[in-house]
C-alpha cells in the first residue's frame, strides 16, 4: 500500500466523492418535468420528478440484458458439438498458495472426456506446500505434472512459460478452486477445431478462443451475494456483446497457441484476464463465449474478503484502461481500439452513475413512492433467480441463501467501489494486490 497521507487522502476522497454523487442525484431527480399532450377536446399535462425517469431508464436496462443473459444461460446444451479425441490439450493451472484448493481442479480435469489431455500445474518455486499438493496428485494421475515455474511471480508468467515449454497447439486455462465440467473441454474443442454450430469456410471454420461461465459456489450467505454479484455483471455484459465484443478470460478459457501469439501473450497486469479479452478484440481474435457451459470456483467467505476481491479486479480494470490510452496516444487506434477504450470506459462510468441513481431512489423513498421501486427489484430479483434456476438443475449450486434479498445494496455498493478503485489507482496502489482466502470449499 501507498503511504499513511496518501491513504488517507484516498478513503477522504472517496467519501467525498461518494456522498457527491449520491446529493447530485439527489438534487437533479427533485428536478420537475412536465409534458404537455394536445388532444382534439383536451389538453393532458403530466407533471413529474426526474428521479422517475432515471428508475424507468435502469429497469428497462436490467430488463433487455437480463433477457439476453437468461436466453443464453438458459440455451440447451445438450445438441452442441463436443469432440473427445482430438490433436493434444493442454490444460494449465497456475498456482500460488493454493495447497488446500488445487485437487478441486485438478481432479475435476483428470474426469475430463476429452482423451487427449494433460494437466500441468505451475507452481512458484517459494511455495513448499502447493508443490508437496502437485506433486501427489502428478503420482496419483498419468494425466498430471508438476512443473516450477521458469517465470516466476505472476498468473500471466506462468501461463506464458508453460504454453512456451509445451509443444501443443491448444491450451486451457483454470484456477485452482474451479470445479470443471467434464464435458466442457470437449464442447470447447469442438470449437477450436471448427466444428461448432454455423461454422463455415467463410468464417475461418474455427474459432481462436472459446470462453465458458464461471460461477461462485453459493454455499452461505456471503458466497450468495458473491453469486448474486457475478450475475449481474455477467447480464451488464451483454449490452457490449452486442458489437462483437467478447469477455474471454484467464479461466475457464481455452485458446489455441497462434492466438497467443497473435496478442503477445498475456499481460503481466493485476488483471491479465481483462487485458487479455481487450487484446484478442483489438487484434481481431475469433472468441466464442457460451455461458451455458458452466463450471464453478469458491466464493469469498468474508465480507472483507469479498470487497478487497472485488476492489482489486477494479483497480486492475482502471490499470488496463490507463495503459490503453497510453498505447492509444503513442501507437495510434483503430475502430477495435475505440470500442475497447468505450468499453473499459463505460464500465467505469456506468458504476459511478450508479451512484447518482442511488441518489435519486432516495429521494423517491423519502417522498413515501416506494411502489415506483417495485418494477425495478423485482425485476433484480428475477433475472438472478432465473440465471440460479438453471445452475441448480444443472448441480452447479443448491440454492441461494437468504442474503440474496440484500443484493439490491450490492448494486450502489459498484460505485463506491469504482471510485476507490480509481482513487487508489491514482494516488496510493503500489502494485499490491489483495489475496483472498480459499479453504477448498
């Protein structure tokens, strides 16, 4: 972390921010608006605050991603095409201090269907208890090997060394608390070798990357707000999916070599998943993402732990934005290259504004018109029991908790969390990053 001062300045900034933000809205939603209608006898005129709009504008929102999230998640899997013989795979597990969660893995991949599979766990050679962990499983399962990372120090070196120590062509990435579908390699296989649905010549025949769902195991109250979370975010990215955009990752990603190199690897950031979904767009990578290919990772436990996860992916949001208006203003930018900045961007800015609509629910509830707030949460709630619904008949989860109730806190809690997020960047972030603690559960 940064210095006392500059930390303080930081957490002083954000509360300022915060409560700016919040009395802004406040003040524009108390704006009066008024809409004359000529009729042939009568002439209507409606008057109202423009708080009201701004909750219409947020549930229509929720409403159009939710319902392009629910169909896809909801998409039948069953016809998709799988392949499980195929050329070699390679499925990587970067690890560090991941002793009590790396058989949760490991021994999902080992029950993969796809045959021509090895699993290779890259260990940091300062971490005695992960490599005892590897090393056992490597003697327990044919499949699996341990090797010492020969890049030491981040996620991204990992993957890196090992796809340049390998000689396959397709690769899969996982972390080590992700519990992997054993039909999901061969769906994402079925991909890279162009046997997936409308593929054809003119499409190049096979896609670069193919991404699948991530979900947080909802086994108690925190963990379900962090289910709830990933929901909406995943449902807020279906607006920029629209332009062909895709969120591929670091996890649950599987690519082949030649798109690696397309985009130079992975980027040693704080979130060299983000980095690396912007630059499989901006060099034009072929990305399937199917979210009704569903695997899970382990939640955080804590409400500290959740906010310091959360934090850090946003810190690293604002790091990658930083460093593509860096390359934009010294290498120039291309159409790709706008809508990558637009959508880092948007995300950031779309948090905050979050704020000011918070401000202006709050002026609706001390007017005593809670009944204007019904649409807008119940349609919050639907869109994550709807998405819930299908992971409990596919055994993903077994239920939420009762805390999904207070999910409607989690959505103003984005925009304080972006604004620390940016502050942080600025002012006190040193390249330390939070580390959340995994049990294996």
């Amino acid at each position: 972390m940064g210095s006392p001062i500059s930390r303080v300045i930081e957490r002083f900034g954000t509360g300022v921010g915060t409560g700016s933000l919040v009395l802004a809205g406040l003040y524009q939603g108390a704006d009066i608006q008024t809409v004359t209608v000529e009729l042939l006898l009568v002439t209507v005129q409606v008057v109202y605050l423009e708080a009201l709009p701004a909750v219409v504008l947020f549930t229509a929102f929720l409403l159009a991603t939710g319902a392009l999230l629910l169909r896809e998640v909801w998409a039948s899997n069953d016809d998709d095409p799988r392949i499980t013989d195929g050329p070699p795979l390679e499925a990587i597990v970067p690890v560090y201090g991941d002793a009590e969660t790396l058989p949760i893995s490991v021994e999902s991949l080992v029950e993969s269907e796809y045959e021509n599979l090895a699993v290779t766990v890259v260990v940091e050679p300062n971490d005695e208890p992960t490599v005892s962990v590897a090393c056992r499983l490597a003697a327990r399962h044919d499949r699996v090997r341990c090797r010492v990372n020969g890049r030491p120090g981040s996620k991204a070196g990992a993957i890196n060394w090992a796809v340049a120590e390998s000689d396959a062509d397709h690769f899969a990435v996982f972390d080590a608390d992700e519990w992997v579908d054993p039909a999901f390699l061969p769906r994402a296989m079925a991909e890279l070798e162009g046997e997936g649905e409308g593929k054809d010549e003119a499409d190049g025949g096979d896609a670069d990357v193919f991404q699948g769902r991530r979900v947080p195991r909802a086994t108690g109250p925190v963990e379900t707000l962090a289910y709830c979370e990933r929901v909406l975010f995943h449902s807020s990215y279906k607006l920029v999916e629209l332009f062909g955009f895709a969120n591929c990752r670091s996890s649950s990603t599987v690519f082949t070599r030649e798109a690696l190199e397309r985009v130079g690897g992975f980027d040693d950031v704080l979130t060299e998943d983000l980095a690396f979904a912007h630059d499989c767009y901006r060099a034009g990578c072929s990305v399937t993402q199917a979210r009704q290919w569903t695997n899970t990772m382990e939640a955080p436990h804590t409400l500290r732990d959740l906010w310091g996860q959360r934090k850090r992916w946003r810190v690293g949001q604002v790091e990658v934005l930083h460093r593509t208006l860096r390359e934009a203003l010294t290498e120039g930018i291309d159409r790709r290259g706008l809508v990558s900045i637009g959508r880092l961007t948007s995300a950031l800015l779309g948090t905050l504004a979050v704020l000011l609509l918070a401000g202006k629910i709050a002026l609706l509830l001390m007017l005593d018109t809670e009944s204007a707030l019904l649409v807008p949460v119940a349609c919050l709630l639907a869109l994550i029991g709807g998405v819930a619904l299908r992971d409990v008949r596919d055994g993903r989860i077994d239920g939420l908790h009762w805390s999904a109730c207070f999910v409607v806190f989690v959505v103003p809690a984005f925009g304080v969390l972006t604004l620390k997020a940016v502050l942080e960047y600025a002012i006190s972030w040193n390249g330390e990053w939070y580390r959340v603690t995994k049990t294996g559960a």
